[in-house]
C-alpha cells in the first residue's frame, strides 16, 4: 500500500532510494516554460490532429512500432547483462538493471541531439521526416529500457504498455501525467490498446506543432530541432526507467502503488494558465537569485582566500 514495501519482501537501501525518487518525479511539474507553450500551441495543435485523419494516424502508429520491434533486439542487451534470457533480470540487482538502462537512454538521446540538428536545418518540409524517426527512435528505448528490467515485451498488452509509457513521457501537464500512469497500470489487465494509440495521436499532433514552430527559421531551426528533440529523448529515457522501476519493485513483491511525494511548499500546484504562469514566475525568481548571488559568493570566496595572512 503506498510506498510500503510489502512484508514478505523487504526494499535494499538502493531500492528505498529509487522509491523515493520515483514519488518524486510522479510529483513533479513539467518545465514551466514548455507548459506555457504547449498550452499556447495546443489549439493549433487540435486543427492538426482534426485534419490527419485517425486511421492514417493510426497506420502510423502500427508501421512505427513494427519497425521499433525488429530493430529493439534482445540479443545485445543479453550479451551486455551476461544473462542467457531476459527475464532472468527480473531477479537480479536493480542496480543491474539501473546501469543497462542509463546506457541505452545516453545512446538514445545523443541520436536525437544529432537527428534534431540535421532535420531542423532543412526547414519545415523535413519535420515530416523528424517527427517518425524521433516517435519511432522514441518506442525504441521504452522497449529497450523494458529488456534491462528483464521484461520481453512481446505479449499482446505490450504494445499498449509501450504506447502508453510515451504518452505518459509526452505529457504537457503534472494532471496529465497522473491520469496516463494511472492507465498503465489497467493496461496490464488486458485494456483496450486502440484507447492508448488515441492518446498518442493526440500528443504526437501537439509535439509536432511544437516542433513545426521554429523549424522553419534557418539556423535557428537546427539549434532548436536538436533541443525539442533532446528534451523528449531525455523525458522518454526517465520515463521509462521510472515506470519499468516500479514494475519491477511491483513484481518482485517490494511495493504494490508509490504515491506521488508531497508538493514542495515553494512551488505552486494549481492548474491551467494561472498555475503555470506561477510556476514560471516562480523559476524565474529562482534563476535570477542564483544569478545574483552566486558570483557575489564566488567573488567573496576568493577575496577571502586572498586576504588571509600566512602563518607565522
């Protein structure tokens, strides 16, 4: 219940931090300034996905995930854990499995840095080529994050699962986020996976608006395709790693459902513009005073080094 581990399996002292950390993340706002544009962009975004016509959508979806499939082999992750299957990584240390995942998420996101730059640099007729490689480079390390925790991920769920983890990395807002990860948890209880590839298609027409934006401008287009595409590369890889961690710590009998962490006290939890107008507000207040203050600091440190008298 909660956070509690049950009493047949007792948390390590590692396993007690990664808990503590993923109460955190579940707690955690989104970048203020992405909200605040996302928002923006959304109704833009409503028109894109009212005009992509769902099955063609959808087909895409299908055609991504097939090919994330084939390429997401297990062969690799196996000779790299030194495990002869998979699943036997279900039972080993879940620093283990913390390890194999950190590299694969480095990897993934260097490639989308890269594969950002160069699509961004042509303008927006190559955010059509931009948007399939990051969804499919995207599917690619959820399934791969899922192999270093020792799950296959080739039942008929899975592709729900998978699917639905990108949706959760995706989402704009903190409500979002909950609701998403709350799905996960039904979906491994046979949900309908059409509801989950429908949630998708309403995030990825949103992320495509959000790409579509700057890629047009030269220069300024390579600088912000390989950043939009670092921030989701990174949100996928954390994503990931923080819902296979609870999945395993779930299956190997350590928790059953880790909260969320408490709300910080500083940051403002309320919703719509209002909540991330304040929550903008708020970071720039921070950024500021650590701009201010932190040369006054290291200025004063040195002084004082300089100013002390040698020892008799």
């Amino acid at each position: 219940m909660g956070n509690k581990p049950r009493q047949e399996r007792q948390l390590t002292e590692y396993e007690t931090r990664q808990v503590e950390k993923i109460a955190a993340w579940k707690s955690s706002h989104p970048n203020p300034f992405a909200e605040l544009f996302r928002r923006a962009a959304q109704p833009i975004a409503n028109v894109v996905e009212a005009i992509i016509p769902d099955q063609v959508a959808l087909q895409a979806i299908e055609m991504a995930y097939k090919a994330t499939d084939r390429t997401a082999t297990l062969r690799a992750m196996r000779l790299q854990a030194g495990v002869s299957d998979i699943t036997e990584l279900r039972h080993k240390p879940l620093e283990l499995c913390d390890r194999l995942s950190r590299r694969v998420g480095t990897f993934a996101q260097g490639v989308a840095t890269l594969e950002g730059a160069l699509t961004g640099a042509g303008g927006i007729w190559t955010t059509l080529l931009d948007v399939p490689l990051l969804f499919t480079l995207s599917l690619r390390t959820i399934i791969q994050v899922g192999h270093c925790y020792g799950y296959r991920l080739d039942q008929p769920t899975d592709k729900a699962w998978v699917l639905g983890a990108f949706a959760v990395a995706l989402s704009g807002t903190l409500e979002k986020r909950h609701e998403l990860t709350v799905r996960l948890r039904e979906i491994e209880d046979l949900m309908l996976e059409e509801t989950q590839e429908q949630v998708v298609v309403e995030e990825i027409a949103s992320l495509l608006t959000q790409i579509e934006v700057f890629e047009d401008i030269p220069v300024f287009g390579a600088a912000t395709g390989a950043l939009l595409n670092l921030t989701v590369a990174h949100r996928t890889d954390l994503t990931a790693r923080h819902l296979f961690q609870e999945r395993w710590l779930r299956d190997n009998g350590k928790v059953d459902m880790i909260q969320p962490a408490p709300a910080a006290a500083h940051i403002p939890s309320h919703h719509g513009w209002s909540g991330a107008f304040a929550r903008a507000g708020c970071a720039t207040v921070r950024g500021l005073s650590f701009g201010v203050a932190y040369p006054i600091y290291l200025v004063a440190g040195v002084l004082g080094t300089n100013g002390r008298t040698a020892p008799a």
